[in-house]
C-alpha cells in the first residue's frame, strides 16, 4: 500500500472516532459510513474485509454475540431474570452499593468462566430489573459490570478474545493464565469494588418503600414458564461447557453459541421470529463496520508500523521492555479494538521473547494486560462496553460516550498502574 493510502486510512479513522465521541451522528451510522469510505479510497477490499482472517469482519465475534444474543432472548420469556433480580436484591437486604458489588464479584467471576461478552449479555438483563424494582439509575450498574467483565476475563484462556491469541502464539495453556494472572486478577477486583464506591457514591440512594416491598416478594413466582427455562439452562449449561472445554473440542466459541442457540430454538416452544427480534442487530452492524476500519489499518501497513516502532523502543531490555509494552497496549486497546490489535502484536511478541530466552516470558503476560484491562478505557475499547451500550439504548437508558470514557479512563488509570507494579514486583524484584 502507497503512503497515500496510510494516510487517507488514518484521516477516515481518526474522523469517524471524533464523530463517535461528539455522538452528534449515531455510532452505527458512522461506523458503517467509515468502512463504506476505507472500501471506496482502496485502504482495504471486499476480499480482505469479508474473507479475511487478519483484517476483516472478526465472524466469530458476530456470530458468537448472535447466538448468545437468541439464547438469552429465550431465556428472558422464563422470568428467569426476575427471578434472579428479586434473588439478588434480597441476598443484598436491597442495600444499592452491595447490590452493585454483588453483582459486579459476579460478572469478573462469570466472565473469567465464559467469555465477558457472554457475562454481559447474561448479567445486563437482570440488572436493568434490579435498577427498576429500586428506582436507581441503571447506567452505573452496568458501567461497573462492562469494568468487572473485563477485569475478571483477564484471569484466564477463555476469558477474552486476545488471551486465545497469545496462549495459541506462546503456547501456554489454561492453567498458565491461572497462575500467573489470577491472583493479580482477585486484587483488581476488589480494587475495582472500593473504586465503585467512590465513583458511584451519588448513585446509591436508599429507598425503604421500595426495598420493603422487594423484601416480601417471593422470587420463585416470577418463574413464567417452568419447562422452557429447564430446557433454556440445560442448553446454557451445554454451551458454558463447550466454551470451557475449547482447548480439548477445539470448537469456535461462535460455533458453541450458534449450535446452542439453534438446538433451544428447535426444542422449545418459543417463536424463532420473536427470538430473533432479542438480537441487537444495530450493535452486531456497529461492529462490523469497526472491523472493516480497523482492517483498513492493518491493510495500509499503520498497525503494523506503529507495532515495529514499539518494538524497536523495547529492544532487548526485559523490564522497561515490559512494562512499555504493558502500557502502550493499554493505551492503544482503548482505541482499537483489542482483537486485532493482539493478532498483530503477537509474532513482534514472539520475536522479542525469543531474542530474550523463551519460555512462558512476561513480555506475553504485559500483552495480555495491557489489551484485555486497556479496553475499560473508553466506550468503544473492548467487545463487551459496546454490547452494553447497545443494551442500554434499546431500554431507553442511553449511556453516552463520555459518561462512560470518564469512569473508563480512571478504572483504567488505577488497574494499569497497579498491573505494572505487578509485573515489576512478581517478575523482576521477586523473580
């Protein structure tokens, strides 16, 4: 690709973020129109855009958010979500600040098992039925939960989409992202609780009436229909499993979602048009032009430039090399998306860590840190923030760029910082 192409690539994605933020023309509508420009100047082609492993359409992300997205279309005809919302809310004496922590030990839990998009999907619902029976604002709720998802997903292989990249370049298993990144993982977590307190302080008002009538609610009553929630968890359960037994099945977490999703669909009594009607079909449009614009920068040669020039920063130098790495990544993930970003960081990476000795280095556990906690920065920086955003904004309780960037920036700030004495700590000072 010619310098021109570099450049054009840059002035159509650097113009479609500013667009997003100022939030003056909607997020899809620019998206879409952003990749409609990279296709039209050359910077990426149809091929490249749709068929493309490196720098197209991520289909596992679309496809995995579908099928998760129809299943918990099922599940909500249950009152499964009622049920857990009148559950959690009285296990929390319908007190907001241990809701919101309840519920946010819950999703970094959930999301280090699944996937953080998975959790959101799944947690989102019944959040937004909390914030309604106590008459709170639900956009701090679920701020927290897109931070927890994200944290929490940092824990392990299948938690995120980068993680899978580096076990599969570095060759680590399961079990090396539980060793070396779990226990760093439970403080953020609790970091992240005490911050929310803080952040969110304003938000936690106590209101009796409402809690007293939450209190003498029977949850098990709001379950609608007994037998299609069976079949509904008995299918979440399948899928839950195909996702942790990836490294055996060696199944697409996407073709889990989509096979779950077809089998509740075909056993049960519920309606496939009312089903999918449940997908965010806006949100699912969102991200593929996203991939089709960052695919244009992967094309034109700019990540991959600004990627050699890091390297060339790092060097042989282990530890500010590490913790550059950590840093600029969670910077850079908060711009693009952390996916291809990972894909394109990963054989620099591999390089650096060999010409350092090997082995399961830190330089993949900096990676790995930086991406998956640098997506909290900003509304667009991770799979999961856009997913609740769209949530949000289909039940009339938008959550704007900014109201999210400004708590992203700070969660960000806080957990990269002390990711970094981490790093310093456990590899370097200890090791």
């Amino acid at each position: 690709m010619s310098d021109w192409h570099s450049w054009a690539a840059i002035v159509v994605f650097v113009g479609a973020y500013a667009l997003i933020i100022s939030e003056k023309i909607h997020r899809v509508a620019v998206a879409l129109g952003g990749a409609g420009l990279m296709l039209a100047i050359g910077a990426t082609d149809d091929v490249s855009a749709f068929y493309s492993e490196d720098s197209g359409v991520d289909w596992n992300v679309i496809f995995l958010l579908m099928g998760m997205m129809m299943i918990v279309g099922v599940l909500k005809k249950t009152g499964m979500f009622e049920y857990l919302a009148i559950w959690s809310v009285k296990k929390a004496k319908a007190k907001p600040f241990r809701v919101m922590a309840m519920l946010v030990v819950i999703t970094a839990v959930a999301s280090a098992l699944l996937d953080n998009v998975t959790t959101v999907l799944l947690v989102a619902p019944v959040t937004l039925l909390v914030c309604e029976r106590l008459a709170l604002p639900a956009a701090p709720f679920l701020i927290a939960e897109v931070f927890a998802s994200n944290i929490g997903g940092t824990a392990t292989l299948v938690g995120d989409p980068p993680n899978i990249i580096i076990a599969s370049r570095a060759g680590l298993t399961f079990n090396d992202f539980l060793v070396h990144l779990a226990p760093l993982v439970a403080v953020l977590v609790v970091v992240l609780v005490a911050l929310c307190r803080v952040m969110f302080r304003k938000s936690f008002v106590y209101d009796e009436e409402r809690a007293a009538e939450i209190m003498a609610l029977e949850e098990r009553e709001a379950i609608k229909d007994p037998r299609l929630l069976i079949q509904g968890l008995i299918v979440l359960v399948l899928v839950v499993a195909g996702f942790v037994l990836h490294p055996v099945l060696h199944y697409e977490p996407s073709i889990v979602a989509l096979l779950g999703a077809g089998l509740l669909v075909a056993v049960s009594t519920a309606d496939t048009s009312e089903v999918l009607s449940e997908v965010e079909w806006p949100t699912l449009a969102f991200f593929a032009g996203l991939f089709i614009m960052i695919g244009g920068l992967i094309d034109t040669g700019v990540i991959d430039e600004v990627s050699k020039a890091l390297a060339d920063v790092i060097g042989t130098n282990e530890l500010g090399g590490s913790l550059t790495l950590l840093g600029a990544s969670a910077v850079l993930s908060g711009v693009v998306d952390n996916i291809p970003y990972v894909a394109t960081m990963a054989p620099i990476t591999s390089d650096l860590v060999h010409n350092m000795g090997g082995g399961d280095h830190v330089m993949w556990w900096a990676l790995a840190l930086g991406a998956d906690l640098g997506g909290n920065a900003t509304a667009i920086g991770a799979s999961a923030n856009v997913v609740v955003l769209g949530i949000s904004e289909r039940n009339r309780q938008p959550i704007t760029f900014w109201q999210f960037t400004k708590y992203g920036l700070i969660v960000t700030a806080v957990t990269v910082t002390i990711s970094l004495g981490y790093v310093w700590l456990r590899y370097f000072a200890l090791g």
